[in-house]
C-alpha cells in the first residue's frame, strides 16, 4: 500500500512538471525589408539598394555588396537579400552613379573606367556607401564585411589593399589584378577568394601573382578555385549573356551554391564575438 502511495505521488509529480514546462518557440521568419537610398559621393549622385530583417532585433553587422562590371543590378539587389535572410543588414552599392546598368559590353567598359579613373574616385565611392551602411539603425557600425562580384571582386579587394577598415571582403569571380600592391602589414581584412579554375579573364598567372603579393604582405586569406568553372559563374544570367557577347561566361549551379556556403562560414567567422 505505501508502495502504491509512492507511486501515485512520483507519477503526479512528473504530470506535473509536465505541464509547467514553456513550449517550444517556433522560429520567427525573415521580414526582409527593402529600400532604395540615394546617397552623394562628391559631385556624383550614387543610388543603391538596402536590405534588412526587420523581425531581428537589434544591430547586427553590415554588408557592402559591389555590383558586376554591367552595374547596378537586380542580380546584386537580390544578393543583398538574401544576406539579409541571414541576419545581416546589407547595401547594394552603386559604383558608376545613378544606379547605372550596361546593356552592351562597351558600356560596362565605359562606366567601369569612369569609376576607377583615379584611386581617389574609387575610395570616394566606397566610403560613401560604408558610412550609409554604417548610420543604418540596423547596423552594428563596428562590424563590417564587403563582397564584390567581378568588378566587385576586384574593388573590394582593392579597398583590402589599401587597408580600410572591414572585417573581412570575399571576391567571386573577380580580378585579383592590381597597379597598387598591398603593403606589408597593411592589409587589415581577412580575406575570401572564389574563383573559377577555367576563367580566361584571370589566368593562372594572375592568380599565382596575387597568391605571392598576399604572402608578401601578410594577409589573412583562403583562396577556393573551382575546376572546369568560368567566369562569373554565381549570375544565372551569365550563360546567356555569354553567347550573345561571345565571351566566356557561364553560371555553375554546384559553384553557385558552394561558393555562397563559404561566404556564410566565412562571414560567421570574422563577426565572431570576441
């Protein structure tokens, strides 16, 4: 009988507990929010694009995301979102003034020469568009990444060499070319190169040159080649594109999708808290 007694109370007990524990809270969706911001570099009127989780609460690091030699873009636009689904808040940055877009490649050349015409320029273009995203209410302003595609690549690279101030720049697909080598010791970001072993437009050459100017400046960088793939291969556009230019551009869906898993592993890397 006291046997009994005991087991009612320990199984009373237990319904108990049971009954008062919280129940498990199902994850809030993204509520990605998106903005078009115009914002002035000099003389020169820049239109970007901003996205954020307005479900997330509080500030969370920020994403410069530079735009493809053929401009600003919904390509890059929804880059942008999907860093914001993430937990970043991101700016679709625009380069050339006046969120221009190239229809034909000798436009793109045109308004990529006019935006790196001098140093100063380029670096002008850049700040404007780091402090946007830095005043953001959404953004922790001490926390700071930048990725680039193709053009992009190179110009967050660039900014890498000349030391500014982010945690960390990840290329796709980009020139690793420069006439204004890192310094030793200058080169503040980590970096993250994603590279298409089969792109003519950066041979191995190029890529064995930036490999040695990295070394010899100290840098902090993995750099990831994917055999067979050309050159911007993370624009599902680009196969098309390629043959009504006949130029050698192709989208990788497997490139694509790895490439995009090692910016997230990387960015969660150089945000880490300390």
């Amino acid at each position: 009988m006291k046997l009994l007694i005991l087991l009612l109370v320990l199984s009373s007990t237990a319904c108990t507990k049971r009954k008062t524990e919280e129940p498990m809270k199902e994850p809030t969706a993204p509520d990605v929010r998106g903005e078009e911001v115009t914002y002035q570099a000099g003389d020169t009127t820049l239109r970007g694009y901003l996205a954020w989780d307005a479900s997330k609460q509080g500030p969370r690091p920020g994403v410069l995301v530079v735009h493809e030699w053929w401009g600003h873009s919904d390509y890059v636009r929804r880059r942008a979102k999907m860093l914001a689904e993430e937990g970043y808040t991101a700016l679709a940055l625009d380069m050339y003034g006046d969120g221009k877009e190239a229809a034909h490649p000798g436009d793109a050349q045109k308004f990529m020469m006019e935006a790196i015409q001098s140093v100063d320029t380029a670096k002008a273009r850049f700040d404007a568009a780091y402090e946007l995203l830095q005043k953001h209410g959404s953004t922790d302003p001490s926390r700071m990444a930048a990725i680039g595609y193709c053009f992009g690549g190179a110009v967050v690279l660039q900014m890498a060499r000349f030391g500014r101030n982010l945690d960390g720049v990840a290329s796709f697909h980009g020139n690793l070319a420069t006439e204004a080598p890192a310094e030793k010791g200058a080169v503040n970001a980590e970096i993250l190169v994603l590279h298409g072993g089969a792109d003519p437009l950066v041979p191995a050459e190029q890529v064995e040159a930036f490999k040695k100017e990295m070394d010899a400046a100290g840098a902090d960088y993995t750099f990831i080649e994917y055999p067979g793939v050309k050159h911007a291969f993370t624009n599902p556009a680009a196969t098309e594109t390629g043959k009504k230019f006949d130029m050698p551009l192709a989208y990788d869906e497997e490139a694509d999708r790895k490439s995009w898993a090692e910016l997230q592993k990387f960015l969660k890397k150089v945000f880490a808290e300390p």
